[in-house]
C-alpha cells in the first residue's frame, strides 16, 4: 500500500513538473488569437456578392473533395502548370459545386493573405523593438515602408510598363531603403537611436518624394493604383500573392524563432551583450535584415500596413512578458488575428455604414486602431535611450 501511495505521488508530481513548463498565458493568447482568426475568416468568406450563409460558407472550406484531393490543394498552393509537373497529372480537374469554387478561388486567399501579411508584420515590429530597445518602433521605422512606396510610386508613374512587378519591386525598394538607413546611421558602428534618426530622415526624404510624384502621375486610375499599394490593401488579392508572400514568410519567421534568444540578449544593452562574447554590430545588421524581410514579404503582396508591427508586439508583451521566445511565437497568432479582423471592418465598412459598394483599404481600419494607440505608447514612453 505505502509503494503505491509513492508511486502515486511520484507520477504527481512529475505531471505537475510537467505542467509547470507550459506558459498557460502564451497558450491561452495562442487559441484567443487562433479564435479571432476563424470567425474573422469564417465572416471573411460569408459575404459578398454571392450570397451564401455561413453555414454553407464552412461547408465550402471544409470540402472533401477539395481538402482530401492533392491535385486541387497543390494547384492552389504551386498553381497549376507546377501541380501537373509534380504529379504528372495531364487530365482535367474535378468539377466542384459553385460556393466552394467562389470560396476557394476568391475568398480564402484573402484571408491566407491577410495572415500572412499580420504574421510578418507582427513579428518584424517586435525584432526591430528589440533591435533599437525602442518601444515605438516598428517594421517601417528604419524606411522601410518609404522605399516601397517610392519605388511602388515610380514604377506606376514612370516605369507603367513594369508594373506586374510590382511585388518585386516593392521588396526590393524596403531593403535599399533599410540598406541606406544602415549606412546613414554608420559611424564606427550603430546605435539604436541613430538608427532611428536615420529611419526618420529617410521615410521623410521619400515620402516627399512620393508626394511629388504624385503630380506627374496622367490618369486617376493609376494614382488609385498608387494609393491602394500606399495605404495597404488586400482587395483582389488571390493565390498568387499566397504563392509570392509565403516562402520568404517561412525563411523569416523561422529564422526570427532561431534568433530569440540573441533579442533577448540584445535588450540588455550592448556592453552586456558583448561582454557575453556577441557581436552587436554583426547581430544586430543580421536580425534587422530578418525583420525587413518580414515586412517585405507583406510589402510585396499587400502594399503598406500600418501599425501592425507597433500594436501586436506589444499586446503580446503584456501578455506573455518580454522573453522574445514567449514573444514570437504569440505575434506568429496575434498577428493575423489583428489583420484578419481588421480586414473584414475593411471590406464591410462602406456596405453597412453607406449602404454603397466598394470596400476600405486595410491600411485605414489599422491606422485608425494604431494611432491612438501610437499616442498612448509615446505618452507612456519615458526614455529613448542614448545616441
């Protein structure tokens, strides 16, 4: 008897040893997220000018004949012609009823996207917290947002011909912009704050940039063009901005997962840091190259978003704490639990409130969520740190 009372209180006890490792706030945060993220989908992909009930709508996702069929899984995720060369399928597709084809084809991609787009910029805003120990800072604070939208700009404008390109070149134009911040703020090496100013001075430069450009531009539909890519919209999105978005999303959020634990050391402050035998410099230029490919890969497919990176992180941080392995993990949920939600507000905005058509640019929803909250934060902000 006395044994299996022992053994009884051992295997107690190791439960308990065990349960003692889950972070129940980070798991708690996680299926909240997770929550928000399927009703907002699940209203995401309800309405529209076909009519369906929500009911019909789950049903359409959740189709067997869609989701037990590779061909139609991979010619959603590779695109066609890539699905046939995989599995040297040569006959035609399945037929499927209408809903799941509208559902599909038309609106999930919209929300894949809308995840993809808060998942990277929710965790870029919390790399670059860390990496300039500034709580204000976001996924755009080193120019990010500036030289894609310039770019973005110039390629409508000028360059009209380039145009199916322009998810390249939005990219493309984030990382020249933080490659000049970096170069800007050198003296030496780099501070947080003089990244910061650098970060400033830039977005300034070229936004004014931007807005000449404006001037020159010779239709209102490309200056629409240009304002839906400026202020972030994910309207007529489909499974090629999925396919463009989602392999530099897995590179980033796994390397930001493997670099934790070198943010957590970076926020104690460099002396600390390089006294534990890291090289700042090295691994801070590394990790901001982390965090812009992140926002990139958002630039690329959905324009610019903001205050993502700036409200997420720290809804995570009060949340779950500062340790950037907790962090990350909750702004990969967060993230597009944000964004997805703040697209249905998007899309349903002018329906409800007008009655009209037409839908919101996602970036409005945010910036009108973001800027308050930007203004607590600055209010609440005490120090910025030493140049």
């Amino acid at each position: 008897m006395a044994g299996d009372v022992a053994s009884n209180t051992g295997r107690e006890a190791g439960e308990s040893a065990r349960l003692a490792w889950i972070d129940w706030s980070l798991v708690s945060l996680c299926l909240a997220s997770l929550a928000i993220t399927v009703v907002a989908g699940l209203a995401q992909v309800s309405f529209g000018s076909y009519s369906m009930s929500v009911a019909e709508a789950w049903q359409s996702v959740v189709d067997p004949a869609v989701l037990l069929d590779p061909r139609w899984l991979l010619n959603f995720l590779l695109g066609e012609e890539l699905m046939r060369t995989v599995l040297g399928f040569q006959g035609e597709l399945p037929d499927l009823p209408t809903t799941t084809l509208i559902v599909w084809n038309i609106r999930l991609p919209r929300v894949f996207v809308a995840m993809i787009v808060g998942m990277n910029l929710a965790v870029s805003g919390a790399i670059f917290q860390a990496v300039t120990r500034n709580e204000l800072a976001s996924p755009f604070i080193l120019g990010v947002s500036s030289g894609a939208g310039l770019l973005i700009l110039l390629t409508l404008v000028v360059f009209p011909v380039l145009a199916a390109a322009l998810p390249l070149i939005a990219a493309l134009g984030g990382m020249g912009a933080f490659v000049l911040v970096y170069a800007i703020a050198w003296k030496g090496g780099t501070s947080p704050v003089r990244l910061v100013l650098a970060g400033v001075i830039v977005g300034t430069v070229f936004q004014s940039m931007q807005t000449g450009l404006f001037f020159f531009a010779d239709s209102i539909g490309v200056v629409q063009s240009a304002i839906a890519w400026t202020t972030g919209s994910l309207t007529g999105t489909d499974w090629e901005q999925v396919r463009t978005a989602l392999p530099w999303t897995i590179v980033a959020m796994g390397l930001a997962l493997v670099g934790a634990r070198q943010l957590n050391v970076l926020l104690l402050g460099e002396r600390t840091a390089s006294s534990l035998g890291m090289n700042v410099e090295r691994m801070r230029f590394a990790l901001s190259v982390v965090g812009v490919l992140a926002a990139a890969a958002s630039i690329a497919v959905a324009g610019i978003v903001g205050f993502v990176g700036l409200i997420v992180p720290h809804v995570v941080r009060n949340v779950v704490g500062s340790d950037y392995k907790r962090l990350v993990v909750g702004c990969l949920f967060a993230g597009p639990a944000l964004l997805v939600a703040a697209d249905v507000g998007a899309r349903l905005a002018i329906p409800v409130f007008t009655g009209g058509s037409g839908q919101m640019p996602v970036g409005i929803v945010t910036g009108l969520i973001g800027g308050p909250y930007f203004l607590y934060l600055m209010r609440r902000q005490e120090q910025l740190g030493e140049i």
